[in-house]
C-alpha cells in the first residue's frame, strides 16, 4: 500500500492541489482578486477541507510564498558542490550563473515577485521574509564562496559580500529588472539568457580575477 | 500680470494640484484603491474640473506615470555633459554613479516602481512604456558614452550595450531589488548608497579599463 492510499497521503495530496490552485489563481489575479471560493472549486474541495488546512486566505497565500522561496535550495547546494573542489574557474561559475539566471527567470518565480512587490504595502513582513530566504540567501551563501576562492589564490576580493552582490547583478541585472516591467511576454530565448549570464562572468573575472602571481 | 494670474496660468496650476493629489493617492492606496472622489477632494477641486483636465481615472494615471519618468531627462544631461570632455575617467563615472543611484533610489520613484510592477497585468503597455522611457532610456544613453571612452582609449569596450547594462547594475543592482521588497524604510543611509555607487565604478574600471598601451 502506497502513501497515496493512506489517511495521511490523502490528506497531503489534497493540501498540494489546494496550493497549486491557489498558486494558479493568485499569480493570474492577484491577491485581492482571489476568493477562497474560487480556489476551493478549482481544488474540487470543500470549504470545509479548504479551512481544515489553512485558516484563512492570508496563511494560504503565505504558505505559497514560502514554498516558492524554498525552491532556491537545490540552487544553493549547487552553488556549494560546484565550489567545494573548483576545477575550472570559468567553467565553474559560468555553470553557477546559468543555473542562477534560469532559477530567476522561471515565469513562476517572476509573477511571485511581481505579486510580492505589487502587495509590499499590504503584507511587509511576508515580502520581506520572501527576499531574506530567497534572493538574500543566495547572496549570503555565494558571499563565503568568494572568499574561499580568494583563500585559494584564484580571485582577489577584499569585501564578499559586495563582491557576491556584483556577481549576482552581472548577471541578473537587466533580465530581472526588465522582467518585472515586462510581464510574461519578455521574450528573452533561452540562448539570450546564457549569454548574459556569460558575459556576467566573464565582467566579474576582469574585475575580480587574482593576478598572476 | 504673471502667469499665475492669468485664464491659462490658473488652468495650470490646478492640473498640476489634481496631479500631485493624484500622486499621493496612489503612490499610497494603489490604482484601485483610488477613487477620482478623493482626487478631487484632495485636491480642492470640483469633479467637472477635474474631469476637464483628465477623462477619466486611467488617464490621470498615465500622466503621471509618464510624468515620473520625464524626471529622467537632468540625469540624461548630467550623462551627456560629463562625459563630452572626460576630464579624469574615475571621477566623472563616479559623478554619473552617484547621480544615478540618487535619482533611482528617491522615494516616490521606487513607489512608482512598485506600483507600476503591481499592476502590470492591468497595464501592461503603460508599464512598458514607462520602462522604455525611463530605465531603458538610461542605458541606451550611456552605450554610446562608453563606446566614445573606448574610441579615446580609455576603456575597453566590445559590446558598449551590455557594458552600459554591466554599469548599471553595479551600481543600482542589490539596492534597487532590495528597495522593491522593503518598501520606504530599507534603511540605506545615503553614504552607504554612495559607496555602493564608488564600489560599483571601482569594479566597473577594473572590468573594463584599457590596457595601458
């Protein structure tokens, strides 16, 4: 007998498409145009399941936010392998910065910070929570990468955390910003994308590259 | 006999109270927390006046959303004169830099920012609008500027697009992503936006300054 049959596997199903609906919903019609209603039809749950697993419209949209910001862990463990034995510095973060920019530039990452942004006013401390346990974390984490590769004698950096900051802004920069105008139809190709984040790279290694000792 | 006094100068000044009322209103209660009422009121002016200078509701907004990136023209002429006669290479960017950041980091900007994000599913021509003449229009005045300073050899430029985007978000990148998740109170002294803007240049020059030849 599989988890899906028991008690307790159907219970965790349901809470995952009651959060799928209401991500669906949220992201397409923003906070306020979402009723616990709508998103209890488009589940197919009760009302009565719906409120059995969040108490109201506010910790449902909460849970979603956080769910999104904890997709970043597969990015940060990424982050640690890749560096743990650097090989081939370009190489090595050039793979970092693909990862980062495609882990950015999902539509669903982008349409959750635009929501987050355009509700900062309602909901600061979640958005603010959102920035510090996603893209605040990623700089906290490539920030001791840098040293470490300056301990190694392969790059020359005197402050990590700036220096994570402008790794992260090479490359995110203008997609993200761009993206946050742009809507869904922003059109940058994937081969686009891949471009920038090595020329991000490359940018951060004339700046901060050790010299030839 | 000013202006002020005058049929047309009065006509003036009011639009520019309904304008600023407007402002108020919805850099605070967003666009559909607004209603042309309050507008009016706020403003001290007769619902006929109001609907005089602006149709409706939608067009209001436009005006001033378009209005807040008209502010962009003094840092496009500080850009332009600046870097006719480079004088010294580090403190003419540095100027820029600085000029740059503090206009993007003002208050009613990034609320306008957050706004515009917020609603970009609502408007999304407006919106882009808004990003072509204000953050893009940034960018493609400092492309030609760079490609000038690699003309007089004094960077290194290939791709003077990209590096006026590299530029940018060195300078404006981890504050202004910050800004869209912290609201008004992030709490950046205006000495520390400074040395982000030093840093950013610093790193700029090491990534993109000639060789000695």
């Amino acid at each position: 007998m599989t988890l899906e049959h028991t008690e307790e596997g159907r219970s965790a199903r349901k809470r995952r498409m009651i959060m799928e609906a209401a991500t669906t919903l949220f992201l397409r019609n923003g906070y306020q145009g979402t009723s616990m209603d709508e998103i209890a039809t488009l589940a197919a749950a009760s009302k009565q399941t719906l409120y059995k697993h969040f108490a109201d419209k506010e910790a449902l949209f909460s849970a979603i936010v956080l769910g999104v910001a904890g997709t970043v862990e597969s990015f940060l463990e990424r982050i640690a392998t890749t560096l743990a034995e650097p090989k081939h510095l370009y190489a090595d973060l050039q793979d970092i910065a693909r990862h980062y920019i495609k882990t950015v530039m999902q539509p669903q990452v982008l349409q959750m910070r635009r929501l987050l942004i355009g509700e900062s006013a309602r909901f600061p401390e979640l958005t603010r929570e959102y920035y510090e346990k996603a893209p605040e974390r990623v700089l906290a984490a490539l920030a001791p990468e840098l040293k470490d590769l300056d301990k190694r004698g392969l790059l020359k950096v005197d402050d990590p955390v700036l220096a994570a900051k402008h790794f992260a802004f090479l490359i995110l920069g203008t997609p993200l910003d761009k993206a946050m105008f742009y809507g869904d139809e922003i059109g940058y190709s994937e081969e686009e994308l891949m471009r920038l984040a090595d020329e991000g790279v490359k940018a951060f290694l004339r700046a901060y590259r050790a010299d030839p000792s």
